[in-house]
C-alpha cells in the first residue's frame, strides 16, 4: 500500500512538470514574438531613385506599441554620431537639419511610418535606419538608397595627377557631380570603363578600372579595378572619378565657330548657362545625346556625346563623351554645349 501511494505521488509530480513546462514554453514563444515582430521587414533592402525624383523608404509597423518612437537616421559608418532626420510619436513629429525641408512620412494607414524624401541629389544615396523606440522592445531595420548615374574620370586642367582628396572633391561639385563610391565605380567598369589613371573616391580610396590588360596599367593582372592602398588625403594627389545623375534640365549644343569666352555668352544670351561636364555625361547616360561636333564646357573643355559610334566621329567602337582635352580659350575651332534648366 505504502509502495503505491509513493509510485502515485512520482506519477502527480512527473505531470506537473510536464504541465508547468508546456506553459512555459508557450509564454517563451509569445515573448519572443512580442519582442522581434514590431516592424515588418522590407521585400527590398536596396531602393533605387534618380537625382531629382521623390523616393519613399519603406518602414510599416506590424502592430503598434502603447507608447512609442519612429526616428529616421542616415548611417555614415565613417561617423559615429548619429545624422537625425525625423522623430514621431504617431501625432507630431520633427524634423531635423539632415534633409530639413525634403521629408516627411507618409502616413498612408496608422502603421506606416515610412519615409518620403522629395527631389533626391546625389548626396542623399546611402544607408537609412528606421528605428521604433518603445523604452523595452527597441527595434531598427536598414535600408539603402541608391541612384542611378554614371562615373566619368576627371583630370586638372594643368595635368594629370594634380588633386589631393579635398581638392578632387571640390572639382566634382564643380563640375555637377561628386566622388564616386567604390560601388559606382565597378558597376562602370562591368559596364565598360576602362582607363589607367588612378583617380579618388568617396571613402579616401584611390582606384582605377581596367578591362583590357596592358603594361602601363598594372601589366598582365587580370582585368579589375585596381587598387592603391590607403594614401594621404591631403598630401598625396591623383586624378578624380566622379558621379552623377538625372538632370532636371536640358543640355544642347550651338554651333561655332567661337571662342571659350564667345562661347559662354552664346549660352546667356540662350537664357542659359555652358553646360558642366557632369552635365554633358548625364544628357549622352540618360537622354541619348549624341553629336559629332566638339563644344565648350564649363571649365574649358572640348568634348563631345557619342551614343551610336561611327568612323567620323572619333573613330572608338564604343559609346561614350570623346575628349578634346583643354584647348587655347582664344581658339576659335567649336561650338558650344549649353545647360537650360527647367
């Protein structure tokens, strides 16, 4: 009897542990679910745009907390503090310098805290963070913002391999663009850019592309983009691969012949202005501009847009905006490339 009474007592414990087990398991998994399911994750992390456009970055809430934070952010990895764009509380929000002026969330339903950024320029491509801020289940998702464009290969007009990084900076604003990331620059090369000076990107680096192998650039290494190693912004000096996109406006050409001085009244007197040489590469990359005759740009330049290659007409097999280099400003031999912005 005593022995059955012990055997039923196991029997009862055994149950309740089974009992107390299940239940909590079960609240594990709904903690679990709690915690980790707020924002749905985006079908794409990467968003594609072009300069001038409005963008949405996606960020939608799977259900709201009680009390909570939407806050956008840029993420530079280069600095650690943090480039606030916009905090909300789901009634009020505030934006901050980055973008000031250019954003807002959409607010399509109560859950979508998503973010507009409305005439896009190239200094807004790179990482964005969405973050729900609730003091316990804190909670971000990453998303990049991309543009569309094209890198063209810059170079002094004294020379080649004149620009330290500050100065090589400056040069693509300039001319209507800015440094090239990495990035950009091997999607140009897998699209064909193929030059051997070595020329400053965005992060510091300094790289050039090379699809056909040859001696002066690099020598029989596969083709690649080649790499200089970490250099000295401010003392070493190379030439600049820049980027830019869309344009808002129209680039068209006027015939010569005239003088770089000519030149540029010729455009004024157009109500416009010589067109940039970013703005000369965005009209043949997304408009098709293509004309044999070599016209002024802005900094002195002679070049010309090629999209449908021909013997007269430089005489390459490949599409691309053909260099004169920087000819005597009083040479009367071209006509002009004028920018009009709409």
């Amino acid at each position: 009897m005593e022995g059955s009474y012990i055997l039923l007592l196991l029997l009862f414990g055994y149950a309740s542990f089974q009992e107390h087990n299940v239940y909590r398991s079960t609240n594990r998994n709904q903690d679990y679910t709690t915690a980790t399911h707020y924002l749905l994750n985006p079908i794409h992390n990467v968003v594609q745009s072009i300069r001038g456009a409005n963008v949405t970055l996606p960020c939608i809430m799977r259900r709201r907390p009680r009390s909570y934070k939407v806050k956008w952010s840029k993420v530079n990895p280069e600095d650690p503090l943090e480039n606030l764009i916009v905090i909300s509380n789901g009634k009020y929000h505030k934006n901050y310098d980055q973008l000031r002026g250019r954003v807002r969330l959409r607010r399509s339903h109560r859950l979508d805290a998503s973010l507009i950024i409305t005439n896009v320029s190239l200094e807004d491509e790179g990482r964005y963070k969405c973050e729900l801020v609730n003091g316990l289940d804190d909670q971000s998702l990453t998303l990049s913002l991309q543009l569309e464009g094209v890198v063209f290969p810059y170079q002094s007009k004294k020379g080649r391999y004149r620009y330290n990084y500050v100065e090589a900076h400056q040069a693509c604003e300039e001319q209507d663009g800015r440094l090239a990331t990495y990035s950009e620059l091997y999607q140009a090369w897998t699209d064909g850019l193929d030059w051997c000076n070595a020329g400053w990107l965005l992060d510091g680096s300094v790289h050039y592309p090379v699809i056909v192998t040859r001696e002066p650039c690099g020598g029989n290494l596969p083709p690649g983009i080649r790499s200089y190693g970490p250099k000295d912004k401010l003392k070493d000096r190379f030439d600049a691969f820049c980027f830019t996109s869309a344009l808002k406006g129209n680039v068209y050409f006027v015939h010569g012949p005239m003088t770089f001085r000519e030149a540029s009244t010729a455009c004024w007197a157009r109500k416009a202005e010589i067109a940039k040489v970013g703005h000369l590469y965005a009209a043949w990359r997304f408009y098709g501009l293509d004309h044999c005759d070599g016209g002024w740009l802005s900094d002195g330049s002679v070049r010309f847009p090629i999209t449908d290659p021909r013997e007269r007409c430089g005489g390459l097999p490949d599409p691309g905006v053909r260099s004169f280099g920087f000819p005597n400003e009083e040479d009367r031999l071209y006509g002009v490339y004028c920018y009009a912005n709409t």
